[in-house]
C-alpha cells in the first residue's frame, strides 16, 4: 500500500507543474473578525503563581501583498485570572481573583506562501503579534482564500501563537501563553 501511495504522489508532481510556479503578484486589502482563546500561567515571585484565560473579540483591516500580510485591529479582550501562593511542592492556595474586560490595539505581521488552485489559494502563515502594549506572540497558522466573483475574496484563517516576552504583570519571570485563533475576512484583490 505504501509503494502505491509513493507512486501517486510522484505521478502528481510529475505530471502537475502548479507546485514549480511562483504564485502571481497581488495587492489585496479589506476587513474581518476573529475569535480567540487564550491560557496562560505566570510566576510572580518564589512562591506566587497566576493562573488563568482569556478570549477576545477581535475586528480589524489588511493589507496584503503575495508574501505578507499586515493586520491592524481592536481587540474585545475579556480576562480571568487567579493568583496562588506555593504551600509545598504539590500544595497551592488560591489567594485572589481577578476578571476585566478591556480593549486592545493589535499589528499582526505575517509571512505566507500562498499555493494556488483554480480559485482557491492555500498559504501557510508566520508571523509576530503585536498585542496591546507589551506583548509579543510568535504566530503559525493556514488560511485561505476563496475567490467569490472577480477580485472579490473570503478569506479564513486558523493559527495558534505563543507569547514571547513579559506582559502587564511587570516584572521578568517566566510566562507561558498560548493561543488559537479563527479569522473570517472579506477581501478585494486589486491585481
């Protein structure tokens, strides 16, 4: 079965030479909304920890060429945390709670490479957010575009990002911060 399968992958890319072709240059911009979830975990101080999530609402513009893409937006940022004190190795004890709701400002800048097929685009993402003032995320992801009618497009997009960097907290302890998420644009290609 494995013999087969090698045999068509090289049957395709023999036979199909759309994988050799740099993909046409475009300019594209428009506007979209996103969802995202985030946790995070943070030491404060030898024995002080914070623990919690937050999601976001998020509506922005971009701009887009071939290879790049920038995104500026606000972001609907609902947070949740609790702070712990360290009792023993294994022992913790909850000592506050904290809920807010805020607006961010957002510049994402990202890398892609764009696979196109008759009138979808296919393009992995890499990139760094820009979050609020202080907070840098790595970013990886896949979107798309589907081409609706003439330079008309819906794009949509999945990635997760991991927080680089120190946050709001102050301080240089450690955080370790992921996030996933989903993205839906409406787009004009102009060429």
């Amino acid at each position: 079965m494995k013999k087969y399968c090698l045999i068509a992958v090289l049957l395709f890319f023999l036979t199909d030479n759309s994988y050799a072709q740099l993909p046409d240059f475009h300019l594209a911009a428009g506007l979209g909304a996103s969802y995202s979830g985030e946790n995070y975990s943070k030491e404060t101080g030898k024995d002080n920890l914070v623990i919690g999530n937050a999601t976001s609402l998020e509506y922005y513009l971009f701009a887009d060429a071939t290879y790049a893409e920038i995104t500026i937006g606000l972001s609907d940022y609902t947070f949740s945390a609790l702070g712990m004190k360290k009792k023993a190795p294994q022992e913790i004890e909850p000592v506050s709670v904290l809920r807010t709701n805020m607006m961010n400002f957002y510049i994402t800048l990202l890398l892609k490479y764009p696979f196109e097929f008759n009138r979808v685009s296919v393009f992995p993402l890499a990139g760094i957010d820009f979050y609020g003032l202080s907070d840098n995320y790595g970013v990886f992801g896949v979107g798309a575009d589907f081409m609706v009618y003439a330079g008309l497009f819906i794009r949509a997009s999945i990635f997760y990002s991991a927080l680089f960097g120190d946050d709001a907290f102050g301080g240089d302890k450690t955080i370790m911060s992921n996030r996933m998420t989903a993205k839906m644009a409406l787009g004009w290609r102009f060429f």
